[in-house]
C-alpha cells in the first residue's frame, strides 16, 4: 500500500494525470512509444541509497528521481545473486523456469537459452535500438552474448569483475582457474584486463552517446553496471567523496552516472518521453567487510534468502506519466518490468511460455487502491526454494545458509568466509518484523499450511533441488553449441 501522505494526494494526482493522453494511447498511436532505460547496480543493499537511509554518502540525483517519480520499499529480485537475476530481469520468469539457477562462472559453457525472449527482444519489432552497457553475466559464448538476445549494441565486462586470475582484484585461491577477463565489444574483446576505475565513466560515456545518436527513435537502455561488486574501484575524481571509504565513493560515481543520463535526457526533450528504471541485482556481499554495502533493517544479504538478499533499492522515474513522491509498500519484483514495459509500449506478450511477472503499471501510476498482483513471491536459492511470501507473511521451510553472524570479514588480501548456519520452519510477519527476527510459525499454524500450499504448488511447477523434485514448467538452459 502506500503511504499515508501519499494516499491522500492520490485522487489529485490521478485527476491530474487524467488530464493527459493515457499510456495504452501513446503505446498505440502513431506516436512513438516511450524510451525505456534500465540501470541495474550489483551487490548495492537496500540501505545504499539516501532516500533509503543511506550514511556516510550522498545520492542526490537517484533521490530526486525518486522525489519525482515512486519508490518502492518491498521489491524483489528473483535471486540473491548475479547471474540468475539478471536472467529474470530481462525475461520476467523466475530464473528457475529459465534453467539459470546459479552464478554463471567463466569455465561453463552454459548460457541463457536465444529461444527464451527478452526486454530487448520483446521491443525490437516496435522499431527499437537496443544497447547494453556494462555486465552481461548470462553466457559469454558468441551464441550466448547480448546479440543473440535482441541487443543492437553491446560493450561490457560478460561476467563479475572479479572473475580473474589476478590476485589483487581477487584473492580467493580458485580464481587463478579464470582466464584473464575480458572488455567486450559486440562480439569482440577488445581489451584484457581493463582498468577497472574506468569502467563506470565509459559505460555512462557509452550510455550517453547510445541516447544521443537515438533521439529521434525509441530506444531500450540497459546499463548493468559492474560496480559496486567486488573488487571496488572508482574513478579519480570520486576517490574520497565520501565518508563511508571506497565503497561510498563508488556509489557516489554511479549516482553522477545517473544524473548524466538523466541530464542527456533533459538536453534533447525525452524526459516525458522515458521511463527510468533504478535498481541492484541482489542485496550487499556482507562477508566484503567495510568494502560492502548495507541491508539496513533487514536480515542478512546477498546470497541468501532472507529480505537482506533479495529486497533492493527500487526507483521508477516518468515525468506526466509517473505522478511525483509516491512511496509504495505493495509486494513487486525485477521481473514485473517485462510485462509492464510490454503493456505501456503496446509490445505483444508472449503467449507460447509461462511468464512469471505481473503487469504493474497500476501501482506505478498511482492508480487509487492499487495492490500487488501477485498471490505469492518464491525465493530460490540456489535451485533450492527456501522460503515464500504472500502478503505480510514469509514462510521460510528448513534450509542451511550462509551468515555473517560469526563470520571472517574480508580483508584488502582476505576474500571473507561466512559462517554456516541453519533454519527451521520459521513465519515472520513482514509488516511487524522487516528483519525476520521472531518467528511465529506456532501462533499461526492455519498461515503456515497455506503457505506451504504454495510451496508444494511451486515445487511441482518450477522444481525445487532442496527436495529432488523437477519442475513440470521448466525450460532449458542454453549450451554453447546451441546458436539463435
């Protein structure tokens, strides 16, 4: 729901917007349908930005985005880690259903499936330009690369920075197995070993002259930007912004990346023209120490399945379209964008596959009562399903899971090792309990066996590792010697 000053001002503002051209008309009409960009950090908490409470360092341009459009306070990622998120992003199904269950590491030779359909695809018959600019991570064979998903124009790391041999960006033993990472361009590397502290000012160079050279047409904008995963670096004129160390510094970069697009978009006219979509593609690398982020109130982070790994930081942006300073509380996921972004820009569906994420545009634009279209959220982890949500309630089954209670920090030299723990059977009451502290599975045995409900439900639609079962709804995963 959302909050209660901004309940009150919903009648006006929804009288006001109906003084203008509704969304289905725009996305049907000969006018253009609207840009679309997409800015996806890795590993930033629900807690690194300022509007969500963030310390030690400032994000004025990612706040006013959200003074001028809506906030969201309970959006999830399909999973607490790279790879998988990124799958459900651009193909609205859990990353379950589309066989990419876990990170994706540089000896694989698995990729996300050309069959399955993404943003970019779903855009291109509307007479789109497509780009990525920044971390791929879903294949880095030429049949699994950003061209064989609908993209025009790609330049980017393929998978985590710090998947490489080299013992300053990362220092966990195995990783001398990686080859040398590489900087991609379309289908070509063009750079080994890039200069990290580079990264976030030429994806944002990129990203600048992609919406420069596209005025006149629509465009789909996809920045994945690689920081603040680790190995953090940042550019010179944001080394000690801020008061929070290395890691403040890096998100400080990425906020003046947003106000340089949003900048580009104020020169040429397009704001009322693009919906700008911030978000992070799971919760913060806790082990990292001070070079990590914060979940705030909120238990645990990146890979694992309590609130810590999976609700991020989430600010959608649409002048004349998006009325200013809402705030929603209602159950939403990275993987309604796919839906949503078809229904305002008239793009058609697919009909021939099950497509997990729900049209949100409702609460997006204010509409009075508004709510959740979504019954229940599945958290898996990794194949595993770990726990469920249905309005206030989270059902956690039995499951082990890594915990920074009790961890080894990392160090500049130390890649961190978290401790290990255990769950039981465990309901928390998100509304009174954001941090998933008391269980009260006993108080409520008529809640848990709904729940459960659904977790069987899952487990024979999408599979669940936890319990040997497979999905009768699953697709297959691309293999390298599968071409588009």
């Amino acid at each position: 729901m959302y909050s209660p000053v901004v309940r009150r001002l919903i009648p006006f503002l929804v009288l006001l917007a109906g003084c203008q051209t509704p969304v289905e008309e725009s996305a049907t009409s000969p006018a253009r349908p609207p840009n679309i960009i997409v800015i996806f950090t890795d590993d930033q908490g629900y807690a690194d930005l300022g509007i969500y409470g963030a310390e030690g360092f400032e994000t004025p341009t990612i706040d006013r985005m959200a003074a001028e459009g809506i906030r969201f306070t309970s959006f999830y990622v399909a999973s607490p880690a790279c790879s998988p998120s990124r799958a459900a992003l651009l193909t609205g199904s859990y990353p379950q259903r589309v066989s990419i269950p876990r990170v994706l590491y540089p000896q694989l030779e698995v990729g996300l499936h050309p069959a399955e359909i993404t943003i970019a695809e779903l855009l291109k018959p509307l007479g789109y330009a497509t780009a990525i600019f920044g971390k791929w991570h879903l294949g880095h064979h030429p049949g699994h690369l950003p061209q064989a998903q609908g993209f025009d124009e790609y330049f980017g790391l393929p998978y985590s920075n710090d998947m490489t041999p080299d013992a300053t960006k990362n220092p966990n033993p195995p990783a001398r197995r990686h080859p040398p990472l590489p900087l991609i361009e379309g289908l070509e590397t063009i750079e080994i070993e890039p200069d990290q502290a580079q990264l976030t000012r030429r994806y944002t160079e990129r990203a600048v002259d992609f919406i420069e050279r596209n005025v006149d047409r629509p465009f789909f904008l996809y920045l994945p930007h690689s920081m603040p995963h680790l190995p953090l670096f940042v550019s010179d004129q944001f080394a000690g912004a801020s008061e929070n160390g290395l890691y403040g510094d890096v998100i400080m970069e990425i906020d003046w990346s947003v106000g340089q697009i949003l900048a580009t978009l104020d020169r040429f006219g397009l704001d009322e023209q693009t919906l700008v979509v911030f978000t992070s593609d799971n919760g913060p690398w806790l082990v990292k120490g001070s070079h990590s982020g914060s979940a705030g109130p909120l238990r645990e982070g990146k890979g694992t399945t309590f609130e810590g790994g999976q609700r991020v930081p989430a600010i959608m942006r649409w002048p004349g379209r998006i009325p200013p300073g809402l705030v929603s509380d209602e159950m939403v996921t990275a993987m309604d964008l796919f839906p949503t972004i078809a229904g305002i820009t008239g793009a058609a569906v697919p009909s021939d596959r099950i497509i997990d994420g729900k049209d949100i545009w409702a609460l997006m634009s204010g509409a009075p009562d508004a709510v959740t279209p979504h019954e229940a959220f599945f958290y898996y982890w990794p194949g595993q399903l770990h726990a469920v949500r249905s309005g206030r309630w989270k059902l956690h089954v039995p499951h082990g899971y890594q915990t920074i209670e009790g961890a080894d920090l990392a160090t500049p030299m130390f890649h961190g090792i978290y401790a290990q723990a255990e769950i039981g059977l465990s309901l928390f009451d998100l509304e009174a309990d954001i941090g998933e502290t008391t269980n009260v599975a006993d108080q409520y045995p008529q809640v848990v066996e709904r729940l459960l409900g659904l977790i069987a439900t899952a487990r024979d639609d999408l599979g669940d590792s936890l319990t040997g079962r497979e999905g009768r709804n699953v697709r297959p995963p691309g293999r390298a010697a599968v071409t588009p």
